[in-house]
C-alpha cells in the first residue's frame, strides 16, 4: 500500500511524496512524483530521475527544477531514493557505499543481499507501482545525475522494451575502470568481474547500443571527471556510430547548478520522443 | 574585505557564495549573489530577495529557481542572510526569535541590540558593498517572501530613492496584529508600539504608499495564513489606490514550490521596471 507523505502545487501540477513497503528492498521505500497540470485530464508520459551518490528522493525534487518544464511540456517525472534505508539495513560509513549509494544492482553478496535490490526495485516493482497508482500511460523515459546517471544508461540499454528515450547527466560511464564503480560492484556483486559488465555503461553500449538516440551533457570543469570517465562512453558511441549528442558544457561542475541549467533541455529531449 | 566561498556556473551565469565582516551587524556575515552572463559585458539591473524565517542566504539560491529567470533577463539577484549568526551572537531557542529571525529591524534592545541590525546590514552595507565588487548598476528591485517580504516592503516603502520595483510572496504584511510580529518587534524594538509601525507594511502603505506599482502574490491554502494577514495589506492597497496585482492563487501552501512557481513573473516584472 502506498501512502502520501506530503503534495505541494507547483507550476499548477502537483508534487507528491509517497512511501510504500518494498516487497523487492524488504524496507520502507519513499520516493517523489511531480504530476503535471495536464494528469488532471488523461494519462501522460513519465520520465525517471536517478540520482546520485549520497542522495534521497529529495535533492533533485528541491534542486533541480525540472518541475516547471514537466508541467510545460505535459510529462511526469519520478524521483526515487538511491538505496534502502532505516533499521536493519545494512551501511557503510564510506559515503560511497551502502546507504545512499545503491548504483542501481540487485547486489548477490552480505551484507547488501537482503535489502540492495535497486535494479529489482526501479525497473519493476516502483515502475508497476506508478503505472497503477498514478495517471501515467506506457511511455516512459529514463535519466539521471552522476550514479543516477550510470543507473539511467544501464537500465535503459538492458530494458529497452520498458524504456523509449534515454539520457545522462554527468554519469559515472565506465564504473569497472574506475573507483567510483569498482569497490562497489565488488562489495555489491562479488569479485567475479564478469558479472559487472553488465552495469557499465561503456561495455553496454559497445555490446548492445541504444535502439533510439542518446543525450548525455558532462560538465568541462566537474571536479569528479577522473572518476566519472566520459571519454570512455563518448569514445564507445563513436566508434558504434550511435545516434546522440555528446555535449561537453564548459564551465560547469558537478552541481545541481549545472543539472538545473540543463534540465530544460533533457526534459524536453525526453518529451519529444515520448509523446 | 569581501572574500568569495565558492563559485557555480548556472544558465550561463555565475552563482557566487561570499562572505565579508560586516560593520552594521559587527559579526561575519555571508550572502549570495547571481551574476547572469549579460554582466560579462557590463552593469546589470540587481533584484533583492530577503527571505523568511529559518532561512540562511542558501534556500532561495537552492531551491528558487531564480537563476534561470535572471539570465534571461539580464538582472543580478542578491540572497542576503536573514540575520547575524556565530559566537558572540544572541539567540533563542525558538525558531522565530534571534538567529534565522531578524525581521529586518534595527534592534534597540539588549541582547539584541549588538548584532541585530539587519535593517541597516541590507539597505546600507550590504547594498554599497554589492554595488562596489559587482558589475551593478543603480537600479535595485526588492522582493522577499514571508518575513522576507515583510522586509522587502517595508525597507522599499521607506527608502523610495534607493528601489525602484517591488513585489513579495506572501508577505508577513501586518506585524503589528500578528503572532509573527508583536513578539519580535517588542524583543528588538521595546514595548513601546509607536516604535513599531515603521516596521508594518499595512501601516506604511496607508501613511505613505509606493511609488511604483507592486506585485504580491499569495497562497490561498498557504498553512500560514493567520499569521500572514493578506487581507489587511490587500485592503490598504485598495483603500489607497494604490497601483498593484495582489494575486490569489489557488491551491498554493507557503512552500518553495510556491515561490518557485511564481519565480518567473517576479523576475519579469522587476526587469520591465529596472531596465
């Protein structure tokens, strides 16, 4: 059962924030929706958001504002929190590992095992949800900050049949070569590196590509490029020849600033190819 | 000497965090400041937002949306710190007495007198500091939300030759007769009421009006509204004549998601005046 914890009117829409028991987390899950004006008289698209390391459900709702271009554009946008939380959830007091910190695996190893099923969760169980509770049709897109971003371009690829536009803000592209990406998906999947590929970007685009056009922006002056790889992915996509723009935006970090300076963009990327 | 904490690139622009000694509050006081790219190329209009109860210079820089507006227009905007703070500083325990809570006064009364004079702070040395280090020009809107507006209207009521546009959101626009006055106003100003009323913008707007016309809006389903006392402001107005939109909008709490919403027509409305 999914409960309403609080909505605000916004740009005439209404941004929700509900929690509901996660059959795939085994915890109490809580997560944003921001329905626009136009939910009120039928069913619209939704976008996802995943967001990055050390993030909830509310950072990119409060930070971001993506709200004023959903509801000018007449698309939803989910914001789901990044890991399980509370009592009895396993942590780490590393800010990149445990809580807040999911990257978007179903981890097979101890502690994570009973409650880090965050690709279970985003990809079926939070997506049936919305699709029943919320006025929301078939179309959906994907995107997201940094490990949200990594999160987007995985779970894209490898679901192409539930996702039908895809793009990335500053993702972590190339998780198996480099720190941020290698101590978790060992400590989330075991040190067997052959079943992390298929949590890393890169090698997904070199295997499968994207079946639509990609739109990833990467800011020139973020602090975290060495550990985030973008010549990795946008070297993959030329090689692929895969549709997309690959926009490297000078001056910018690794904020919200640059994410709401560019949030216009993605979501009108998103909303072109989704209604 | 102004000395700058931290620097994001935002819609082009800059969003700058900085930090100075402040002579009026005689404590280190921290502001914010959006430069939008016009004023790479010279002095730009700025708008002042002063904000409300529990506020720092952060929440409206964060969760505004005002930078988008500001680049689009080419006007600066100013988040100053809605009191002093640190060692030395009094303070209370409540969350609308003394730090986060300045109410935009001189204060005359021990323990407040020292550091809490805000009044001052904005109108005088914050105001001439930001026309010296920043490419500004003469031309200053003000606008605020909450006791911020209360502080907006009030501060441009009584200093017509130094603001030439003026808006609020949701303005705490009767103090004198509110639960978010009376208390303050008599810590800061004494008991003696007659000190008060240059500090009410209901009683500013009947003895002297504003020169321009002014733009409030309001929540109607704002939680807050007891305290608020809209209609003692939107009565004035109309007693007076007094060239304005007071605007009601349905649905609307006293959040961020408000004044985000509304952002836009505020920015707008002081760059047709300031340009």
């Amino acid at each position: 059962m999914m409960e309403v914890v609080s909505e605000n009117r916004s740009f005439g829409g209404r941004q929700i924030v509900a929690k509901h028991n996660s059959t795939a987390c085994n915890t109490e899950m809580t997560f944003a929706v921001y329905l626009p004006p136009q939910a009120e008289d039928g069913e619209v698209p939704v976008l996802w958001y995943l967001s990055g390391l050390t993030c909830t459900h509310e950072n990119a709702m409060t930070k971001g504002g993506f709200q004023e271009h959903c509801a000018r554009h007449g698309i939803a946008i989910v914001f789901p929190d990044t890991s399980p939380r509370g009592e009895g959830v396993a942590n780490d007091e590393a800010y990149d590992l445990g809580q807040g910190a999911g990257f978007y695996v179903n981890a097979t190893c101890d502690p994570w095992r009973p409650h880090f099923q965050m690709y279970q969760y985003i990809t079926e169980e939070l997506y049936d949800l919305v699709e029943k509770e919320f006025p929301i049709n078939d179309r959906h897109g994907i995107t997201g900050h940094s490990m949200g971003g990594h999160g987007a371009l995985t779970i894209a690829m490898r679901n192409p049949d539930r996702y039908q536009s895809l793009s990335a803000f500053a993702p972590i592209a190339n998780p198996t070569n480099s720190d941020w990406g290698r101590k978790q998906l060992s400590a989330y999947l075991g040190d067997d590196e052959t079943n992390w590929s298929a949590h890393d970007a890169t090698l997904l685009l070199e295997q499968h590509g994207w079946q639509g056009d990609i739109l990833i922006d990467q800011g020139a002056s973020d602090q975290f490029l060495d550990l985030l790889k973008p010549e990795a992915l946008s070297a993959a996509m030329a090689r692929r020849r895969q549709a997309g723009s690959f926009r490297m935006q000078a001056g910018y970090d690794h904020s919200y600033y640059f994410v709401s300076t560019f949030a216009g963009d993605h979501v009108a990327w998103h909303a072109e190819r989704l209604s």
